[in-house]
C-alpha cells in the first residue's frame, strides 16, 4: 500500500470480489448520467462498479476518477468504443490517449519491450500520477495511438479506478483507455459535477469518488529513445524521477511522440486569460477602463484591492495545493462571463513547473 489507497494487482483480481478500502466496502458516490435532472447519488459499492465495468465492456462511455483528474474512459480493447470517446470528446484523431491498466504485470500485453528504467519507475511510482511511453505490443489499436508506434500506460493510485480495472479484467478486458472527463482543449475536471457539466447525457455513468488528490494531470515520461524524456510535467516531480533513474530525463523535442497535453493551446478556458507578474497584475487593474466586474483574478500574493467588485480568487502559496484547486478555480472564474481572467503567475522553480505549464497552455495566444 502507498498513502491512503490500496494497491490490488491485476494477479490478485481474478480472487477478489472486491477490494476493502480503508475497512469499508464503499468508496464514493455514483452519478448516473441519464438521470442527471434528478440525479440519483448513491454510494459506489460493488454492485456500481460491477455495472460500470459491464458498460464499459458491452462498448459504452464512461467516468471515473483518478488521483490525477477525472478519466473518460472506454474498454481500449474495443475499437468502435474508443472511436466515439474521440468523437464525443472531439479529439484529434492522431492525438493518442492513455490506457489504465490494473497492474504493472499487465505490461507485457500494452509495450512490446520495457527495460529497466520503465521497471524501476513503475516500482517507485505505480500505482500513482505517472505515464510511460513505451514501444507497443502488436496487439495494441492504432486510434488509441494515434498511429504511433508508442503507447501511454498508467496505474492509477485511485481506489474506484483500481477496483473498475481489477472488475473489466476479470470481465475479458486488460485496460481502459482514458483522456481527461473534458472537451478537448478545455479545463479538465476534477469532481464528477465538472463532468455533469461538459458532457450531460452523452455519456453511460459517471462514477463519483470526489475532487482529485493531485488536480492536475499525470507525469508523461517517453521511454522509447536511449534516455527518458520528460514530455509532461506532473505530480511526480523532475527530482523524484532524478532519485530513481540517476540523471533527469531530458527535455522534450520536435521528434518526440505525440502525448495528451502536449499541444501549445491546451486546459484553456472559454474567457480569454492573461498570465501576469504580481506587479503587472497591480498595474492593470489600477489602470484599466474596463468595469471591474467584467475582469476576474486568480491571484496569488497579491492582495485584493479595496473596492474591488470583481471576483478575486486567493489561490494557495504552496505548489501542490495551488495544484489541487487549479482546475476548479478556472472552472469557477471561467463560469462568470466576464471579459478576461487575470491569472497572477506563480514563481519559476522546480516545484511550480507542471503549474506553470498548465497556466502557459491555459493562457496561450497565438
């Protein structure tokens, strides 16, 4: 067991009925997407995640939450249901998507060949917030690779996600291929109304487990060249990857694989956002001619001025909560119809780097 989730393997499932997390047989909440004008929230009990694993193998969509965001996720077995996760989510067609899998031992059937660096960032980070590029199995399909010879892979930490792989496998099917529960490009969603909110009924059932422990989206480390390479930043940090392969990887490039999140424009909010230093965000609103309920703020340091009628939002001055609530805040602010989002720029440094790339994509302007 690593923090507060438990660790089932893909081994273990096929003797387990269920998993007892934290000594209960209940793990969250369930959303049924159909029902959503009178939704009925029930606890997520066997019998929920037993009905989830059953659609997702008889082809429907469905969400579900992972430590990182919220996954919309299709059986990655099953072509036709993967198709309409892209069309639904309108996603490129050459964009690749992850698979979850249930345990590492499930590896040799997604990645043709792994090596000791892919072994020894799965043993010290798996289940959790990282993605492995690694060479795929003939078996694999070309629309969750894009057409790539590489396939993303991930063992969620999250006990719902864990316990819906451990149930599909036993049903016939190894992995769940899952983008972010949001509509392409757009502010991924962390709790399950942010997932009521983009897709309605277009989806089978939404599987609450709560907000997100991370609030943002996973590591990507490509393994597919002589030395790794970092195409993602995430909750596993540079230096946590640093401890375990001995070098850090190196930084992306034109001639790596394409991987979710990696496009210039990406987590962005419908509003136009602007990214500004602390003084910057000072000087705008003391200057601006716009009224000041048309501008919303995430700020950080800076404190709201006196008179201010827009809406400020205080985001925490530690990284990793700062990371939690992101989504969440861009949500809330984005929601306002206002003319612009003012968003304060965190510091640079090691421990803001994945905030600071969501922020640089959210606000980016071409």
């Amino acid at each position: 067991m690593r923090g507060d989730y438990a660790r089932p393997t893909a081994a273990t499932a096929q003797r387990l009925e269920f998993y007892q997390i934290r000594g209960t047989r209940r793990w969250g909440r369930c959303r049924r997407a159909e029902n959503r004008g009178r939704s009925t929230v029930n606890p997520v009990d066997f019998e929920e995640i037993e009905r989830a694993a059953q659609l997702l193998r008889a082809g429907a969509l469905i969400a579900f939450p992972t430590e990182t965001v919220y996954g919309l996720g299709a059986d990655a077995r099953n072509a036709d249901a993967v198709r309409r996760l892209f069309v639904i989510k309108g996603r490129p067609a050459d964009h690749p998507v992850i698979v979850h899998l249930a345990g590492t031992d499930l590896l040799p059937r997604w990645a043709r060949e792994t090596g000791a660096s892919a072994e020894a960032l799965a043993e010290a980070f798996w289940p959790g917030p990282l993605t492995l590029i690694l060479p795929r199995a003939s078996t694999v399909l070309d629309v969750v690779t894009g057409g790539q010879d590489s396939v993303g892979l991930r063992v969620p930490a999250h006990p719902i996600a864990h316990a819906l792989l451990a149930r599909l496998l036993v049903l016939g099917s190894d992995g769940i291929a899952a983008p972010s529960a949001n509509r392409f490009g757009r502010i991924s969603a962390t709790n399950a109304r942010h997932v009521a909110e983009e897709f309605g009924n277009a989806i089978a059932l939404v599987l609450d487990g709560g907000s997100s422990r991370h609030g943002i989206e996973s590591t990507i480390v490509d393994l597919t060249t002589d030395a790794p390479v970092l195409l993602r930043p995430g909750a596993i940090t540079v230096e946590a990857l640093r401890r375990v392969l001995g070098s850090a990887p190196r930084p992306a490039s034109s001639q790596s694989p394409r991987a979710s999140g990696t496009l210039a424009l990406h987590y962005a909010p419908r509003t136009a956002a602007r990214l500004v230093s602390p003084d910057e965000l000072a000087h705008v609103l003391s200057t601006s001619t716009k009224p000041v309920t048309s501008i919303a703020v995430l700020a950080r340091s800076v404190e709201k001025p006196t008179g201010f009628a827009g809406t400020w939002i205080r985001a925490s001055e530690k990284s990793v909560t700062y990371a939690r609530d992101l989504y969440a805040s861009l949500r809330t602010l984005d929601a306002l119809g206002a003319d612009e989002i003012l968003i304060e720029a965190p510091p640079d440094g090691p421990d803001w780097l994945a905030v600071n790339d969501r922020l640089r994509k959210a606000t980016y302007r071409q």
